[in-house]
C-alpha cells in the first residue's frame, strides 16, 4: 500500500512561480562565495588510506631479500589470471639456499588486474601487498604488465614484526 | 575633409569597433559562462590558460580552429554550410541600430554612437534578429538528423510563440516615448525616470521573451542536450560549431543591449543629470557609454546566472506561458499605458 501524501494546493503568488523564481535565483548567488570543494589534482593529492587497494607490489625484507618464495597460491587464487609466476631456484651457496626456490620471473598484468586483494590475503609469506598506488598509464599494453623489478619498484621494503626465515 | 568621407569613415570605424567589441564579448562570455557555471556549483572552472583561467576563449578558438571540419555524408552540404552563416549575421546586423553612448564631438563634427541611428531602430531590430531562426531550422533540416531536425522544428515554433510577446512588450515603451528611435528612448528614459520603473510588465514580457529568442535556458528546447543531443547543431563541427555559439552569445548582447537601452536607461547615468553630462564634453560621453556597457554587462550575467538556475521548460509549457500568460500580459501594458497617457497627459504621451 502507498501512503497517499496530501498535497497542499498552492496559494495565488506560488502559482506565479516568481517567488520560487526569486529564491532559486538567490539560492545560486550565495552559493558563488561558497568555498570550492575542486581538488587541483596533480598539485594537490587525495588523502589514501593505509589498507587502499592499490596497484599490487611485491616487498623485500629488511635483509633486502625477497620475500616471495614462489608458491603460485596467488596465481592460482587470480579471479582475472592476472598474475604468472616463473619459479626458480635459489643458487646453491647463497645465505638463503634453504629457502630453495624464489620467482624467476613474476607478472601482474594491470590491465587484467581486478584490484580485489585476493594475492595479499592468500600470500602465506606475505610477500605480496596491495599498495597506494593507484596512478597506472602506460603508452603500449606491454608497459602496463609489470615484471619484477617494476613489482619490487612498487613495493619496497616492509618490515615486519615476525622474521620467519631469521636464522633458519 | 568633406562631410561624405567623413560620414564613410566614422561609419567604418564604428562597425569595426562596434563588432569588436560583440566579438570579443562573445568569447569572454564562453568563460564567463564556465566561470559562473563552476562557482555556483562549488567548482573552480577553467584555470589553466593565463591567469585565472583568462585566455582560455582564445585557447577554445584555436582549438575550433584546427579541429577537422566533418561534412557528414548524410547532410544537404549547401544548406549545411549556409546555415551557420544564417545564425551568425543577423545578430550582428541588429548590432546596427544599438546606441552605444551619448554622441561624441570629433574634429569639430558630432558623431552618434550607433553605427546606423534608423528611424524604424526597434523595428529592424526585431525583423533582423527574428531571421537567425532561419538559420536554425535550416541547421536541422539540413543535418539530415533526427535529433538536429527536432530541434529546429522547436526553434520555429519557440520563435512564432515568442516574437509576438517581444514585440507587444515594447510598444508601450514606444507609445510613452512617442518615436521608434532607439536615440529616442535613451534621451526620453535620461529625462525622466528609466521605463523599467514605467512598464515593469513590458519589462518583464521582455526579459523572458529575450531569453526563449535567443535559445537560453530555461528555454533552451532547440539545443535540448538533455534530449535532442545537441539539437540543431548535433552534426556541426569545428568553426561551423563555434559560429553557431558566436551567433548566440552575440545575440545574447544584443539583447542585452536593447534590455539596456528600452528598460534601463541606455547610457544614462544614474543621478546625473544629461546636461552635466553634456558639459563634460566627450569625457561625458565615454562616461555614459561605460554606463551602458556595465548595464548590459549586468544583464548578460543575468543570462548565465538564470541559466543555471531554472531548469529548462517542458515544450507544451513554453507555448502555454508565451499564448496564455506573456500575450495578456503584454496586452494589459499597452492598455495601462494608454490609460495612464489619456489620464495624466491628456495627449497620449505620459
């Protein structure tokens, strides 16, 4: 059931529409000092939350090694497929050869990419992250597959509380 | 110098001011449009080009300049290229008979400040400006579009609804000034007291019968970006697309100009007397044509203050408020002013 609303009928000078005229017009004046609300973009920025899900990255620990050990959960979990993993191994002789395999080579194609935090949330090294980024352009659409060291760019170094492979 | 070449030259040095400074207006008004537009909805506007965003009509113009000129393959090209010419030069035509300020005195002759002082001045006018709904109808006709041709059809029969209102508006302008010259109504209005005081109905006729013949919102049907794409210039392009805006906004001056010179007093300045005004010589003069110029510089941020206040009317509406409330309405005028003439001057004249 709709609820009928009594509608008052309008007195003599309404019907002119001259006063709603008059204070629309004035309503619009005022509104001209009011102060702009415009952000001048590429000067002044937006405030980016800590948890924005940004462009993904991949971090290095406070040793400067990668985290990422290569799994491929995040390949897997990829909604899009937006992500390709090459493993390789960690050579023999480095001070991390226990870990035993590390990404040859690593993918995100952005323009798959769905920004939905699935590889950060399933990452069991927490190597990979969701970062503030968010200006991405590109003038190929090979420009905007990120490799490696563009995902490290992106990324940096995180440190975190727990060092898990610390004198392992 | 004999009087004939002198006639030709200040003739000739008036249009090329006088439309200069329409032209120039009418770029001006593009930002002033976007400026206005941006504060009364809490933006900054256009603010890169120059300073404050003040070169930016001339960054439009080159833009319109350079950008390719596309002839759609569906188009009648002959009345697709007149057209915009057909919007562009009435406007300026009835620039003719404006009076832009008090005469002036240069090398011992008087000069008047309009290019063309008709005796007929409103007259040509009204039959001038009317024509630039040609041009319109032509625009949609020719572009061969739906949209285009919807919004000419509205733009003729805007036209017939409002030009009969416009003109009954300023006959009782005309009845207490007792001439059709514009000089006239100017030297009359200085005299007394300023006709918008005298006819506010006439005046008020006027303003909303303006605004429909000149395509601005509130009753912008003919453009329509809301439900006709572009209206009548949907298939324009380029320079053609900017001489429909030029057409506009120089329109849009003029009648400016005319609310100026028939309601507000022309080049009169409030609370001085002509005759002060006519001893300061041509100081005088430039004085009064500031006057002018600020009066109808009000009205045109009138326009675009209006403009982004009222939304646009429904089409059954317009007709219903041009037939059935502005025609009485402008009639009730005339028959007041007569009244008025017959009680207090006995002549016919107030």
């Amino acid at each position: 059931m709709g609820k009928l609303v009594e509608r008052r009928a309008l007195k003599w000078y309404e019907e002119l529409y001259l006063p709603a005229i008059v204070s629309g017009l004035g309503r619009t004046f005022r509104q001209m000092f009011e102060p702009d609300i415009t952000l001048q973009y590429p000067e002044q920025r937006p405030a980016i939350a800590d948890d924005y899900r940004g462009a993904p990255g991949l971090v290095r620990d406070d040793e400067g090694r990668e985290k990422c050990v290569s799994c491929q959960l995040c390949e897997y979990i990829c909604p899009p497929k937006a992500i390709v993993i090459r493993p390789g191994e960690i050579p023999e002789g480095a001070d991390n050869e226990h870990v035993e395999k590390a990404p040859r080579e690593f993918f995100i194609d952005m323009l798959r990419c769905i920004y939905c935090g699935y590889c950060e949330e399933v990452c069991p090294e927490e190597a990979i992250f969701m970062t503030s980024v968010y200006e991405l352009n590109g003038a190929t659409r090979a420009e905007l597959v990120h490799d490696k060291p563009r995902l490290y760019e992106i990324g940096g170094t995180r440190i975190d509380p727990i060092k898990k492979w610390k004198g392992k | 110098m004999n009087d004939t070449l002198f006639t030709v030259l200040s003739t000739l040095v008036k249009i090329v001011v006088f439309v200069h400074i329409a032209l120039i207006l009418s770029a001006f008004m593009t930002l002033v449009e976007r400026k206005v537009s941006a504060w009364m909805q809490d933006r900054v506007g256009p603010n890169r080009v120059g300073p404050g965003g003040l070169l930016q009509p001339i960054a439009d113009g080159l833009k319109f300049l350079f950008k390719e000129d596309v002839i759609p393959g569906q188009v009648n090209k002959v009345l697709y290229v007149l057209a915009p010419a057909i919007v562009l030069v009435p406007s300026f035509l009835a620039l003719a008979v404006i009076p832009f300020g008090p005469p002036v005195e240069v090398a011992g002759r008087t000069v008047q400040l309009s290019i063309a002082d008709l005796d007929v001045g409103i007259l040509f006018v009204f039959a001038i400006s009317s024509l630039g709904v040609y041009g319109i109808t032509l625009a949609g006709w020719a572009s061969n579009s739906k949209y285009s041709l919807l919004g000419g059809v509205r733009a003729s029969a805007q036209m017939i609804s409002y030009e009969i209102c416009l003109g009954l508006s300023v006959v009782s302008v005309f009845m207490a000034t007792g001439s059709l010259r514009l000089m006239d109504v100017v030297t009359t209005q200085a005299d007394g007291i300023w006709n918008v005081f005298l006819h506010p109905l006439g005046f008020l006729v006027f303003v909303v019968a303006a605004f429909a013949e000149t395509n601005r919102l509130p009753f912008d049907m003919p453009e329509a970006e809301t439900e006709l794409v572009a209206g009548y210039h949907t298939e324009y392009s380029s320079m053609k697309f900017a001489m429909f805006f030029l057409g506009e906004y120089t329109a849009m001056f003029v009648f400016s100009a005319l609310v100026a010179t028939l309601f507000l007093g022309g080049w009169d300045v409030p609370f001085v007397a002509e005759s002060t005004l006519a001893a300061l010589g041509n100081w005088g003069s430039l004085l009064g044509f500031a006057s002018f110029m600020l009066k109808s510089l009000a009205f045109l941020f009138f326009y675009v203050w209006v403009r982004w206040t009222i939304p646009r009317f429904r089409f059954d509406q317009l007709m219903g408020l041009g037939w059935k409330v502005l025609l009485p309405l402008a009639l009730v005028q005339i028959l007041l002013t007569g009244l008025f003439g017959i009680l207090f001057s006995g002549d016919g004249g107030s």
